[in-house]
C-alpha cells in the first residue's frame, strides 16, 4: 500500500467530505429520496483562493518529469482501487445506478485504468524536420490551470477523464461537478488527495453560476468541459473574451443502423446494453435504431426478449442492472417524448408506463416501434431508457436520417459484412462510428463529437495533446 494511502469506510468518507448539518446542499439518493448527505457549496471567493493555490501548485508540478508525474498518477489509481467499494456505494447512492452491471463498479473500475493508461502513454518531442534545411521539433508544454466541469451522468468518470490527462501534462484543476452528483466526485478526490501533492487536484461544489465565474476567470487558462449543447454554447461565449483553451464533450443522439445481412438474435444483447447502458443516461448511448424492413419485426422480438429479463431497481441490491433516472428534471424529459411517441402512433412494445405510486425516479425500460423519424422521441436526445426503433426500405434514406440532425457524437452499424458495415461507417457524420457494438470505450482510443456535439478528443495521446500546448523549436 502506498504511504499516507488508507482504505475508508463509507462513513469515513461522507464525513471527510460533507458540509456540517445544517450547511451545503442536500443530496437524495434518486431511487429511494433517502438523504446521502450534504455537499459544501463554493463562493466566488472560493474559487478565487483554489485558482491561487493551483496555481502556485502547478509551478512545482510542471517541474516534475513524465516520468515523475506518471507516478503520482499511479498512486492516485492504487488509492482509488484501495477504495472501490467504498467509491461504487457513494455513487451507487447518490447517482442512482446499480452497484452490478455496466453500473457504478464498473465506473470506479474505470476511474483507475484510464488513470493508469494516462499516466503510462508515451509523450515525446516530435521530430518534424531533420535535414539539409534544418531540424524542427513540436514539444508539448503544459497550459496552467485547467477549469474542468462536468454532467451528472458518469461523474466519476468523466472527472478522470478530465484530471488524468491535465495532471500528466503538468497543469493543475479545478474541477466543478454537476450539482446533482457532486459527493461523488468530491469523494474520488478526497481519495486521490491522500497521494497527490497539495493543490494540484481541487474540488468545487456549486451550480451553473459557479460554472460561469470558472469559464471567466483570468487564472483558468483552459476549459474542459462535459455537458449539454446548450451549456457548450455558453462557455464558449464566455470563454471568448480572454480566448481560453476549450474542449467540449457535448450531447447527442446516437444512431444505429442494422443492415439486411445482420442476425437478430446475436446482435440483440449488443444492441441492448448500446441504448441502456446507465439506464440510457449517456452521451454515447443508442438514442435510434434503423431497421430493415425484412428484419423489423425479428429485432423488435429479440430486443423485447432482452428487455424483459434486465432487472431494474434500487441499486445497492445487487440483482439490478438498471435504476431510475438520477433526477426530476430528467424523467420529466423521457416521459414527455413517450408521451409524444404514442401520441404520434408509436408502438409501445413494452415498458411506456410509468408507475404512478412508484417511490424514486423509475421510468421503464421503453421500446417504441413504428415512428416517424421526425417525431420528438427519435429527433431529441432522450437521454433514458427508451428507444425507438424506425423502419427502413433504402439504406441511403436511413444514412440520410442518421445524418440529419445537428450533433455527431457516435453511431453504429450492424451486420455481418463487416466490408459492407465498414463502407456505411465511412458514410455517417459522427465522431465514433462502431460496428457491432455501440459505446465502447477504450482510453487508448481518441473519443469526441463533431458537429453540435463538441470538438476537441479525449482520451490516448490525442487527449494528451488537448491539455498541452504545441511548441515548436526551430534551428
Ligand atoms: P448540463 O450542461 O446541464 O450541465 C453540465 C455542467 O455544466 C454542470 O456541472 C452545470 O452546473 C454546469 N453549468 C451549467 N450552466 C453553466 C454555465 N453557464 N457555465 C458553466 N457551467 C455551467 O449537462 P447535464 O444535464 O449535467 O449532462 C447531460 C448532458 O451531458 C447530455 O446532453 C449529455 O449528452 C452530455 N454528455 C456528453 C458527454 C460527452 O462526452 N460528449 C458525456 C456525458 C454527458
């Protein structure tokens, strides 16, 4: 075990990290409205002295070898490993999602390999010219002190993604996490904290407010941030005024296209946790599926197969794999695009129906066949366990209308030429095209949206590149 690394219980770590009762905000677990606990919330002020202290931090840190800071990140991963379970239950409560399943252990899990897998990339100057006419090196230096914000949906992870790389090039952070998630990211830190050097990790609670005052201040050199389109658009604004370094990881509204060639039955279970995975709540999820008319209804059969037998509920019981939607404002989004769904001659093949006297924010499991493609549940981003599922006779008419709208994160085709899959993947507008899956994640494969969802790469040497700054040196 690393020096000063301790393994903490649960309440151990609430009480390291909430705000006195009666101070903060109070945080519900979403499947239950059970208090988890209160979360500090930061001033102006404070935020001021955390860009201060990161700041004199980053001087030292950037000091540092790769070599060196790669260590620290290391420990940073031994801590979070030595504390998982602890993690996964804070989240597990506070997000709502199932402790099993591609769920909250599985995001902890991810928190320390794509810590591990930043800290272990190569970063070297790259030689561009070595010749008669001279020699020409692109080095990469460190920005400063990166501003992170981030969404509610995967809040531990996203953070990672956000710290690991800006850590490894020698900036320091302040992070703000969403104000419905914050004890989670506050207790990733607190962990992290007990290898890292002072400074060089902050947290801050508060709201959008908050948010605003980090993408406008004069000691934050770069933003990151992972959100709305909408919220994207505003910390752009604000960024422009001193030209701050921005990436934006944006929304949006993933499509799927089966080809006449794939087989139901195989791809059923893929397709499933493609558009479910976290209960739909995430950026790359399936948000629509195209489907050949010849394989329409063999899909729908074997996706409602595999609908019925995923287990969804409180997620500290282990059975389940999927929970509520982690707040109001969310189930009231899902529900009003069913709502459009049916009223515009959808098919519920099941779920749709939300329990009225159901305690938590439970939405079921919702496949719609039949809709237009323009009607709301299919045209906006969902972000929830519903799918619905459009046919198709052309295959240029279902390129066109994955293609149609203004985001561009992921998409995904199915079949089992994979040539075939291959030469459609080359023809959809989005950032990540997968081929018999959806969503797969890996660190050491840039990730990012084009179009309306965002610009800028997280993640393998690309992501490093983002929270560095090109410099070359010429003679
Ligand atoms: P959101 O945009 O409402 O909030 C995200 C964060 O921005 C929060 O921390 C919020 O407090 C903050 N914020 C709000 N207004 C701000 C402002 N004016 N200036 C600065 N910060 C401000 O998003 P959300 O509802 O938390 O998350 C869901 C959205 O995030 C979905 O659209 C989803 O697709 C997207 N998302 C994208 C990715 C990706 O990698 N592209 C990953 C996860 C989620």
């Amino acid at each position: 075990m690393t020096q000063n690394q301790t393994t903490l219980t649960y309440e151990e770590l609430l009480a390291a990290i909430s705000a006195p009762e009666g101070q903060g905000a109070e945080l519900k677990d979403p499947a239950t409205g059970a208090v988890v606990g209160r979360a500090p919330q930061a001033s102006t002020a404070d935020l001021d002295a955390a860009v201060e202290k990161a700041r004199a931090a980053q001087k030292e840190w950037a000091k540092l070898s790769h070599a060196e800071r790669s260590e620290h990140l290391n420990r940073a991963a031994d801590a979070i490993e030595a504390n998982a379970e602890t993690l996964a239950e804070l989240l597990s409560r506070e997000q709502g999602k199932p402790l099993n399943g591609p769920n909250a252990r599985f995001e902890v899990g991810g928190c320390s390999a794509w810590t591990r897998a930043n800290a272990a990339f190569p970063v070297e100057p790259e030689v561009l010219v070595d010749d008669e006419s001279g020699h020409a090196e692109l080095h990469w230096t460190p920005i400063g002190v990166v501003g992170a914000i981030g969404p509610w949906n995967w809040p531990m992870m996203i953070s990672i993604w956000q710290i690991a790389p800006a850590l490894r090039m020698g900036n320091t952070v302040v992070l703000k996490p969403s104000e419905y998630t914050p004890l989670s990211v506050l207790g990733l830190a607190h962990v992290m904290n007990q290898v890292l050097p002072e400074g060089v990790l902050q947290v801050l609670a508060g709201d959008g407010e908050l948010g605003r005052a980090i993408t406008s201040h004069d000691g934050i050199d770069k933003v990151t941030f992972t959100g709305s389109v909408e919220t994207g658009k505003a910390i752009m604004r604000s960024a422009a005024d001193d030209l701050k370094r921005l990436t934006l990881e944006l929304g949006g509204n993933d499509a799927g296209i089966v080809l006449e060639d794939a087989d139901p039955k195989a791809l059923a279970e893929g397709l499933f946790w493609g558009a479910f995975i976290n209960t739909g709540q995430t950026c790359a999820a399936l948000k629509r599926l195209y489907v050949p008319d010849s394989l329409y209804d063999a899909v729908c059969e074997a996706l409602v197969e595999v609908a019925q037998k995923m287990p969804m509920g409180v997620g500290l019981e282990e059975e389940n794999v999927l929970g509520p939607l982690q707040n109001k404002a969310q189930w009231e989004i899902v529900d009003r695009l069913v709502r459009a769904a049916k009223d515009g001659g959808g098919r519920v093949l099941v779920g749709g129906d939300p329990d009225p006297d159901q305690d938590g924010y439970f939405y079921p499991t919702t496949l719609v066949a039949d809709l237009d493609n323009d009607n709301p549940l299919v045209a906006e981003e969902q972000f929830g366990p519903a799918l619905p599922i459009i046919r198709y006779t052309d295959l240029d008419q279902a390129i066109e209308w994955a293609n149609g709208l203004e985001v561009g994160l992921g998409s995904s085709v199915w079949g089992t030429d994979l040539d075939a899959a291959a030469e459609v993947a080359a023809r959809l507008e989005a950032g990540t095209t997968w081929i018999n899956k959806h969503g797969a994640i890996d660190p050491r494969v840039p990730f990012g949206g084009v179009k309306q969802s965002g610009f800028g790469l997280e993640f393998g040497v690309e992501g490093l590149k983002q929270m560095a700054l090109p410099k070359v040196i010429s003679r």
